[in-house]
C-alpha cells in the first residue's frame, strides 16, 4: 500500500524510538529522503557501512562498491501481515 510500497531505500540516521531518515536515493530507486515510522518498514539482513546523515551521493557510492545496485532496484515482495 501507498505510493512507495515495494521500494527499497537505506536509513541515514535514527531520529527516535520510533522513526528514521531513510533516502533510496531518488535517483536510484525513487525515494527520496524523507522521515519514516519504522512500523512501515521492512528490513532486509544487507548493512551497509556509511556515516550518520550521509549524503545521498555518499550513499549511493557506497551501495555500488558494495555490488547491491541490482538488489536495490529490484521492486521488493510486499506481504501484509
């Protein structure tokens, strides 16, 4: 459900208990950086090691030398539970 349903984007930074900033970035997969109730996540078991509010070029260098440029394009599975 909604418009970013399905998409998969990396946490920068962790605003509280019950939110994080989150960027694809656009340009790779569409979602911009923007603050989200982690409820409406889903986690996948990649990690990536970049610094705390990284740029959305500094996190998309990263996600290529970690050769998960395919993975994050790839539309995710969504499941409702």
């Amino acid at each position: 459900m909604g418009r970013e349903a399905g998409q998969k984007c990396v946490v920068v930074s962790v605003a509280d208990k019950n939110f994080v900033l989150v960027t694809g970035p656009k340009s790779l997969t569409g979602v911009r950086r923007r603050r989200v109730n982690v409820s409406h996540l889903a986690f996948t078991p990649y990690k990536l090691n970049i610094k705390e509010n990284a740029s959305d070029e500094e996190v998309l260098k990263t996600i290529q030398e970690s050769g998960l440029i395919d993975f994050m394009k790839e539309e995710a599975s969504v499941k409702f539970e």
